[in-house]
C-alpha cells in the first residue's frame, strides 16, 4: 500500500479522504501544519506528497520551494498542490517550484485517486532502481545508456550527467520529459503530445504547464542549449546523438 502524505490545515478534510482513498490501496496519513508535515517526512516512508497551497507557517508554495532545493532524501518525492483559489497563477507558481501535478478545491475524491496513481507509476518507472533488481543484474552487464553531446542518460540509475560527470538535479517529471525528447532526437513534440505521455491519459493540463517544464529544464540543463523551441509547434532535443 502506497503512503500519502496530505499537508493541510483543514481538520475535516483527512478523515473522509482516507477512507475512500483506500479503497484504491492509498493510506493516506495527514499534518495540518507544515512543522508537523516536515517531522513526518523525517521520520516516515512517503511515495507521495498533497500539499496545500494556503498554510500556517509557511504557505505551501514555499514548502514546496524549500523540499525541491534542499538535499533530504524525499527532494524528489512526487507532489501533488492543492489550491482553493484555482486560477492559473497559482498553477503556474505551483509548477514553477517543482510540483508534478496540480488539482483546485473543490475537487472529486476519484480525480484525486486518479492523478495520485498515475504520479506513483510515473515514479515507480522513474525511481532508482531497487535492491532486488540490482541483484538480478548480470555480472559485469553493459549499463543501458544514451548518449549525446554534453549529455549521457543513465537509462538503469535514472539520471542525467554531463561530459563531466556532473548529475543533474531533476524532478521525475522533468526527467521524463526529457527522456520523451531523447527518444526521437530532433522530432518535434508537440505541447499536447508531451501533457499525454507525461500523465499516461488523455492530458487536462494546460499546455503553458509544458512551457514551464521545459523552462525548469533548460535552467537545470544550463549551458547545453539542450531543447529547441519551434514557434507554435513544439520542443525537440538538439543534441546530436552519439554512439
């Protein structure tokens, strides 16, 4: 059973939430207040993270900042913004610090259920390999890698590195985009392409969130001039493919 974290100050909210959400195998554990959010996260295994946007202490905003900057081992644990307001700021700031997924209040428990199952099999495609997997490795197996200029995917530990072996720091959503670009060098995907094959469904995203995916990419990316940008079509990856 996968654990969820929900951050919200809303007493009312948790009690019913758990009760539906397991029947779709979710245990879901709630903190009203980010502090008690935080001990959890130190203390107890999370798969993902709710997180309200309006909080005491710290708006859910600058939670969010701080997890995706910080170097705790949950820096790359899928989260989910909640908002009461809804409107596109707020989803853009939420996606602009690293969130993976975006839902307004009032929302239908089953739209939860769905979008939370659909970031935990993102994570589970994208997510360091296991003990047991490891294990099962054949000695002495080439690792399953692409290569470009300036850019190696490590396709087994599901990283990015540089010539230099430097590891770039990426969420898992922005891996994947960038995963879905090197798999066509040069193609051209388009903002809808991209929203589908990131959430696994019929994509009900705006297609401003790609844009600013792609923007967190390029800054993470730094002097790789990696993505291009063709006017009203789309983004493919310009780095020249090596053996």
């Amino acid at each position: 059973m996968a654990r969820i974290l929900l951050i919200d100050d809303d007493e009312a909210l948790a009690p019913p939430l758990a009760q539906y959400l397991a029947r779709f195998d979710l245990e879901l554990v709630a903190a009203t207040r980010p502090s008690e959010g935080l001990r959890r996260l130190e203390t107890e295994s999370f798969q993902a993270l709710i997180l309200d946007g309006m909080l005491p202490e710290v708006d859910g905003f600058e939670f969010c900042k701080r997890l995706r900057a910080g170097d705790e081992p949950w820096r790359q644990l899928p989260v989910l913004m909640l908002s009461a307001r809804g409107d596109l700021t707020d989803r853009v700031v939420g996606l602009e610090l690293g969130a993976d997924d975006y839902l307004a209040k009032p929302f239908e428990p089953r739209e939860l259920a769905a979008r939370l199952q659909s970031l935990l099999r993102r994570a589970v495609r994208l997510g360091p390999p296991s003990a047991a997997a490891v294990v099962a490795t054949p000695a002495g197996a080439a690792p399953r890698q692409r290569r470009f200029d300036g850019l190696m995917l490590d396709l087994d530990r599901r990283e990015a590195r540089a010539d230099n072996g430097r590891v770039f720091e990426l969420t898992s959503t922005e891996y994947e985009l960038l995963l879905i670009l090197a798999t066509e060098p040069g193609k051209v995907f388009s903002r809808d392409e991209i929203l589908n094959r990131l959430r696994g469904q019929e994509a009900d995203l705006f297609t401003r969130s790609v844009d600013i995916l792609v923007s967190r990419l390029r800054k993470k990316l730094g002097p790789l001039d990696a993505i291009k940008t063709l006017r009203n079509a789309g983004y493919c990856l310009a780095l020249a493919p090596r053996p």
